[in-house]
C-alpha cells in the first residue's frame, strides 16, 4: 500500500513539474540560440572592422586615401544592411519564444483545468457516498466531540 502511494506521490510530482520543465527547456534552447546568433553577428562586424583598418593601413596616397573613402562608403552600407538583416533574424527567433511560450502557458492551463475538474469529480463523489455530506465537521472534531459527552 505504501509503494502505491509512493507511486502516486511520484507521479502526481512529475505532473505538476513538467510545464515548469518543458519551459525552462524552451527558455534554455532559445537563449542557445539567440546567444549563437550573436556571437555569429559579432564576429561578422569584427572582422569588417578588421578588415577596415587593414585597408586603412595600406593608405600610401591621395589616390589610395580616396578610394579607401569610397570602400568605406560602401562598407557602411553593407554594414547596415547586415545590421537590418540581424534585427530582423532576431525579431523572428523572439516571435517564434513567444508563440511556443504561449503553447504552452495554454497547454499547462487546460491541463490544470482538466485535473480541477477531475478533483471537483472525486470531491462531489465522495461527498454523496457518506450520506449526502449533512455532516460538513473533520473527523477529528468530531471524535473529540464524542469524548467530552462519555
């Protein structure tokens, strides 16, 4: 009898820990991925930057100083092109946390909604099964009620 408890205790514990643990896991997956992301995006800018001043470094005249001028014109630009395309990316990676936090905010709500409902079940049927629950009193106050009047 007590194993049977045991079990049930068990199982009624991983019920209510696993929307905890199903959100923690997509928690951890998505900051996985957004940190990724950014340490891929860093990278990419350094070594524009990089590659930048290596150009600046190769400056010897006014000829090479104006097209360094230009090169950096269009740098700037492919930089904030791949800034534009990295927001975007991460905008999308948020809106899809959020969406699957919302699946399962909704699953763990139903869930819970299921097993109110089923507690109200075994509550209303144990009610009528001990005389239509005229004695609302705990046990216990009532046995001691018992011993005051013997």
């Amino acid at each position: 009898m007590q194993d049977k408890m045991m079990d049930n205790l068990n199982a009624q514990t991983r019920q209510m820990f696993e929307p905890m643990r199903k959100i923690n896991s997509l928690m951890l997956n998505n900051m996985e991925k957004m940190t990724q992301y950014q340490l891929e995006s860093m990278k990419r800018y350094s070594q524009m930057g990089t590659e930048r001043i290596r150009s600046a470094t190769e400056i010897e005249d006014a000829e090479s100083l104006r097209d360094f001028g230009t090169r950096q014109a269009e740098m700037m630009n492919e930089l904030s092109q791949q800034m534009l395309e990295d927001a975007r990316a991460m905008s999308e990676m948020s809106l899809q946390f959020k969406s699957e936090m919302e699946t399962l905010f909704k699953e763990a709500g139903s869930r819970m909604a299921e097993q109110a409902g089923n507690a109200g079940n075994v509550d209303s049927a144990g009610a009528s099964s001990d005389g239509g629950g005229k004695n609302d009193q705990p046990a216990k106050a009532n046995s001691q009620a018992s011993r005051k009047n013997s």
